[in-house]
C-alpha cells in the first residue's frame, strides 16, 4: 500500500504532479478509511459499554456483592436515592462511604444475567396427533 502511495506522490522534472486530480485523493484515502473504521466499530461500542455502566449503577440494590475501582470487593448496605453516595460493607464493622461512579462492578447482577442466559430454553411441548 505504500508502494501505492509513492507512486502516485511522484512528480515530474517540471513540478507538475502526474496522476492529475485524483492522485491526492489517494494520499487521502488511508485516512478515510480509519475515520470510517472510528465511525462504525470503535463510537458505538463505547456509547453501549457507557449505557451498560449507567444501567449497572442505577439498578445498584441493597445486598449486592461489587467491585470497586480500587479492587476492593463488598456489599452494598445502602444506596442514596438523592445524593451520588453508596455505602458498601468490606468486613465485619467496617463499612465505607464512596460516590456510585467508584463501583466497577455489581458482580451479583452479572451472575444473575449469565445464570439466565445458561439456563436453557424450554421447548414447546409436542401435543399428540390426532388419528383418524
């Protein structure tokens, strides 16, 4: 692909450029494509990681186990409707108070989303046939 570019990039002796009005579209046309590939794969796939991560901590519930940013795992002992605060329970006695966006993971709903993905679809049972 660069052998390509090159070859369009060249110049006569005079100054003049040889492919005429398409050889800068060539130059171009790497960079397009890398838009392109932003536009399509890389932008959805974090507005969907973004709406997951706000699903998650929104449907954040007492007695669920999590992950925080920190690395340390817990349970949720309360969740302040009004204020951006969650209060998690690390061991016996020592709870801290940090704001929702320091959750990482709710680990409880994660297992809960895989266990009903695992479980497997029950088929519609065969009704006997009539005879006649």
């Amino acid at each position: 692909m660069l052998d390509l570019l090159v070859l369009f990039a060249q110049t006569k002796t005079d100054g003049k450029s040889d492919g005429g009005p398409l050889s800068s579209a060539f130059i171009f046309f790497p960079l397009i494509i890398i838009a392109l590939y932003f536009i399509i794969v890389i932008l959805p796939g974090k507005r969907r990681q973004e709406k997951d991560r706000q699903a998650m901590i929104t449907n954040m519930k007492k007695n669920d186990e999590v992950l925080t940013i920190a690395g340390i795992y817990g349970t949720v002992v309360s969740v302040h409707d009004t204020k951006d605060e969650v209060v998690v329970k690390v061991d016996d006695g020592t709870r801290v108070r940090m704001t929702r966006g320091s959750i990482l993971r709710n680990i409880t709903a994660e297992e809960a989303a895989k266990a009903a993905k695992d479980q497997p679809k029950e088929q519609p049972k065969e009704q006997p046939k009539e005879q006649k």
